[in-house]
C-alpha cells in the first residue's frame, strides 16, 4: 500500500508531462496565449481552446461537488463560515 501511494502521483504526473509533450494539451489559456504568441497556434483558434478549457474547468467543478455534495452541505452545517473555506480545500 505505501508503494502505491508513492507511485500513484508519480504516474499522474507523467500523464501530464506526455500528454503536454506528445499531444500538446495545454490546459491553462495562459499557457494557450503564450502559445500563439510563440507561433505554436494559430490566433484563430486561440477563442475555441480556451471556450474548451473554461468548459471543461466548469464541468471539473460541477463533477466535483456533485460527489462532495453531502460532505459539502455536512461542513456549512457544522463549521463557522471562516473556518469552512479552509475545510473544503484542505486534503480530506
């Protein structure tokens, strides 16, 4: 078991790094700016990538707290408002 938490990371980690390298994901519109300034994308797909990317962020979030949804409303229900923000965003 400590084997494979020590591993796990390291192969998500690697999945970014190919899939960035290989496929040239990039998945911040900074980074997709930065990338047609740099002449590694066309200026006119630079709309579509990031309407991809906030979309996609959006879904993440809504993925995210439908399966946190209980733990979510169990938090707001029993920690103060200042301390809940820390709670929600600390590794559970």
């Amino acid at each position: 078991m400590f084997l494979l938490s020590r591993i796990k990371p390291g192969f998500c980690r690697l999945s970014f790094i190919l899939a960035f390298l290989r496929l040239g994901a990039h998945l911040n519109p900074a980074v997709t700016l930065a990338m047609a300034v740099v002449g590694r994308v066309k200026f006119f797909k630079v709309p579509v990538y990031w309407l991809a990317q906030y979309l996609g962020a959006f879904v993440g979030a809504v993925c995210v707290y439908v399966v946190y949804r209980g733990l979510i409303c169990f938090l707001i229900l029993l920690i103060p408002t200042k301390r809940l923000c820390v709670c929600l965003f600390k590794t559970l």
